[in-house]
C-alpha cells in the first residue's frame, strides 16, 4: 500500500492504495464518490469517466499512481444542485436521463468534447459519445443536451 495525495474536485485528498488500483476504485471506495460507475472494467463503457487535467479519462483503467499529480474532476465536482454545471443543467433540461447509469460518463465525455470543440456539428456529437454505451435509448435527448450545453456556453462565454 502507498499513499497517494490527489486532488479531487479541487480538493486535496488521500487514498492509501496500491499502486495499480483503478481510480475508480480509490474514488468510489475511498473517498465515497458515487458519480463514477462501474460499468464493463474494461473502459469500454464510458460509466467510469471523469476528468484529469480536463482529459476524459475512463477511470475503471487507470491507475491511481497515474494520476497522483492531475486534477481529477468528478461528477460530484462539476456544479451543485442549486447551481449545476452547464451541461449537467442540458442534461436536466432535456430529460436525456432514463436509467442514470451511463449519464455520468455522458456528461463527462461532453464536458471535455465542448472544452475542445464548442460549436460542434451534430455529426461530431455523434463522433464525440460514440464509445458511451447506452441502452436506455435516450440518444435523441443525450444529443439534443449536448447541442443545448454548447449554446449555453457559447451564451455565458460571449456575455
């Protein structure tokens, strides 16, 4: 076991973990995170996504000693209920939840998709979620979400 200091939504936090435990373990285990999910293990999924240093990263493959010196960012970190993130509010606004348990990776992957590019087609929506598996069937709404947080932020920027 080693001590690993990370910062965790901005927070600086301690796991005593091995070295090659996923993330998504030291982040859900340790530190009672329930944002990430455990979904497939094999990141391929998308349930387990989170941020490191604004990168989407699938957490359930990542090691803990891999990220030590990034921001990991969460679910829980994005915004509050009072306040919610802008994605987290498109999210809301269209409904694009059935079931719950893929949208952490969704809102995650689209928080980083709209950091590098935000005024995306609908096409390259499509591109950006296509490894976030779904069976809910809520695409049409989850794209719709995804178009709404970027007009959103492209609102809030140009104000």
């Amino acid at each position: 076991m080693t001590t690993y200091q990370l910062n965790v939504n901005g927070k600086p936090r301690t796991v005593n973990v091995d070295s090659d435990t996923p993330l998504l373990y030291a982040l859900r285990d340790d530190l009672g995170l329930q944002g990430p999910k455990y979904g497939c293990g094999l990141g391929q999924c998308g349930a387990c996504t989170v941020l490191v240093n604004g990168e989407a990263v699938r957490s359930c493959i990542t090691p803990v000693a891999s990220v030590k010196a990034g921001k990991v960012v969460t679910l829980e970190g994005l915004g509050t209920i009072d306040k919610p993130h802008p994605v987290q509010k498109a999210f809301i606004d269209e409904q694009a939840a059935q079931c719950g348990y893929c949208i952490n990776g969704m809102v995650m992957t689209t928080v980083a998709f709209l950091g590098k590019t935000p005024r995306p087609s609908e096409a390259q929506i499509q591109q950006a979620l296509a490894n976030n598996l779904c069976r809910c069937g809520t695409h049409t709404r989850i794209i719709k979400a995804v178009q709404r947080a970027a007009a959103a932020t492209t609102t809030v920027k140009g104000a």
